[in-house]
C-alpha cells in the first residue's frame, strides 16, 4: 500500500502540469481583452498606457515566452497575480479557501449523513409510501439546478418565514472570531464565544443544505441499491438465522457493505463540492472561492481563473485518493496494487 500511495502522490504533479498548460490555453486564446478589467474606458483610448500594462503585466510577449514563465513561477509555488485584485493568486485564494471549505464540510455533513438514512430508509422499506418519498426527494435533490432552488429557499425562509438570516456569513453588528482555522464556527468555538458561534450557524445552514441535497440525492439512491443487493447476500441469512435484530442486520452488517461502492461518490462528491458551490456562494453571497471564480471569469483574469483551475483539480485528485484507501478500511478484503 506504501508503493501505491507513493506512487499516486508523484503522478499528482504531472497530472496538474497537465491542467495548468490546459487552462493557460483555454485562458489565452478565448476572445476578449483582460485588459478591459485593468484599465479604465479612458485609459484604454491611450496607446502608450495600453502598452505599459501590457508590458507590466507580461501581456506583450509571445504566449511560447508567457507560458515558460508561468511554468518556471509555478515550480516556485507562484501562481502569478490577479488582473483584477492585484494581489498574489495564491493570497486570495488562501483567505478565501477557509470559508469554501466550511461551507463545504456542512454541506458533505447533511449530504452523507441524510443521504445514507434516506437509503438506509428507502431500502428497508421498498416500494412502500416511505420509499417512494425518499426517492422523491432524492430525485428532486439530483435534478433541480441548485441556483434555483437556492433561490427559492431564500425566498422562503429567509424573506417569508425569517427562520435564517439572508446572504452572508456573519451579522454585520458582529466582528469575526480571532482567526485561526478560518472557519467561522470553528473559531468562535476555540474563542469560547457562542453568541459568534451560533451567528455564524444560522447563516451556515440554509446555503450547507442547499449544497448538500444534490449530493444527498446521489448518495441515497446509491446507498438504497447497494444495499438492496447486498441484503440478498448470504451471510445477512446467516444473521437473521441467528437472531439478529432488524436494524442490527441492516446498519452493522448490510450498511457497512453497501458503503464500498458508495465511498466512490462521497469521495467525487466532496470535489464537486469545492468547484460547484459556484452558484451556491454566488446566491448567498458567500465570500469563498466560487465567488472568486465568477469574478476572475467576469473580468478575464487569467491568474486567477488558472489558479481557482488548479486548486479544483487538485481537489480531484486528492479526494480520489482518500476514497481509494476508505475502501481498504470499509473492506479490510481490498488491496491497493
């Protein structure tokens, strides 16, 4: 397991190589001028102020010449300059990266969490009322765009009913916890302050859950199909013949098999997460990467767009091989070669 672990861990830069010359590309040769996000109208009109951004950004040399400089700051761990901040990439995506990953813990929290009861649930009770509920759900939770249904719940709960707060992630009366992971709720918790904690919650839930239900969705249909194979299995007639209680059957021996399979989404489902609570923090108003990267793209800011690309892909890469060695701890039967 050591060799395969090692392995996989020196193919991850040549893979992001891979992504960062594919994004530098993309990022190149799409039409307009980024530009446009550094200047003004008026000193667009000028030629010699044109010509010293151009110059001061890089923007005049060869895209050969730009793309060997990029590569050669990358191996230092530069990711360049934002077009639009003017602050380094690797800055502005490590103070926003803390607020993403919050919001994307909660919302893998609620989505592993329901969705495996909901399968659990849904399996146990097949084809009855409850089970057709719960694929309801589900279906509903994988097939609605979740800009959309975001927006309908902040109407709702938020506008109408005032169970939660609106967009944002604090009160704006409130000053944010003493820093130390990032993470808002965490930090107030260290600092003992639970007025800060339980702020900081109300505005977490609406957008974590909202997150969460398409990933919900996923994995209770999953969990509901494994498990229904996997209840059909020899040893859960051996159990039942020794008298084993009905929840003992389905949560210590059936769940804990039909988890194998379902750790693959959990896994995916946690990347996704990262680069798809886009639309989420875009509605919400989140301050984390999703909104970083609309604005990077709005505005044709090339480092940024490559750096939120890399951090993305990473993500992918390293959730992989978390799921990877889940399954030898879910299955001690599994090998890793």
């Amino acid at each position: 397991m050591t060799q395969y672990l090692l392995r996989r861990l020196l193919a991850m830069p040549l893979l992001l190589l891979g992504v960062a010359t594919m994004a530098f590309l993309l990022s190149n040769f799409v039409k307009g001028d980024p530009l446009a996000s550094i200047l003004n109208e008026r000193q667009m009109d000028n030629p010699q102020v044109v010509a010293a951004a151009k110059a001061r950004w890089g923007l005049d040399k060869p895209i050969p010449e730009r793309y060997a400089i990029y590569l050669a700051n990358l191996a230092h761990g530069d990711l360049g300059v934002s077009f639009r901040t003017k602050r380094p990439v690797m800055r502005d995506l490590l103070d926003r990266l803390p607020a993403t990953l919050e919001l994307v813990f909660a919302a893998m929290v609620f989505g592993s969490v329901a969705g495996t009861a909901i399968g659990v649930v849904a399996a146990h009770w097949r084809n009855g009322p409850i089970d057709h509920g719960a694929r309801l759900v589900a279906l509903i939770g994988s097939s609605v765009p979740v800009f959309w249904s975001s927006l309908i719940a902040l109407y709702i709960f938020s506008v109408k009913l005032a169970w939660v707060p609106g967009p944002g992630r604090l009160d704006a009366a409130l000053a944010a916890p003493p820093p130390v992971t990032g993470l808002y709720t965490v930090d107030a918790l260290i600092a003992g302050d639970w007025g800060t904690f339980l702020n900081a919650l109300s505005y977490l839930v609406l957008p974590a859950i909202m997150l969460g239900w398409a990933v919900m969705g996923i994995i209770s249909r999953m969990i509901r199909a494994s498990m229904l194979d996997v209840m059909q299995q020899d040893f859960i007639m051996t159990a039942r013949a020794k008298g084993a209680g009905t929840w003992r059957i389905l949560l210590r021996h059936a769940l804990r098999n039909a988890m194998v399979p379902a750790l693959t989404i959990i896994g995916f489902s946690f990347a996704y997460l990262v680069t798809g609570a886009i639309l989420t923090e875009t509605v919400f108003s989140w301050p984390g990467i999703g909104s970083y990267a609309v604005n990077a793209a709005r505005s044709l800011d090339h480092p940024a767009i490559i750096g939120v690309t890399l951090l993305g892909a990473l993500a992918f890469l390293v959730a992989n091989l978390a799921t990877d060695i889940a399954y030898v701890f879910a299955n001690p039967r599994i090998r890793l070669s």
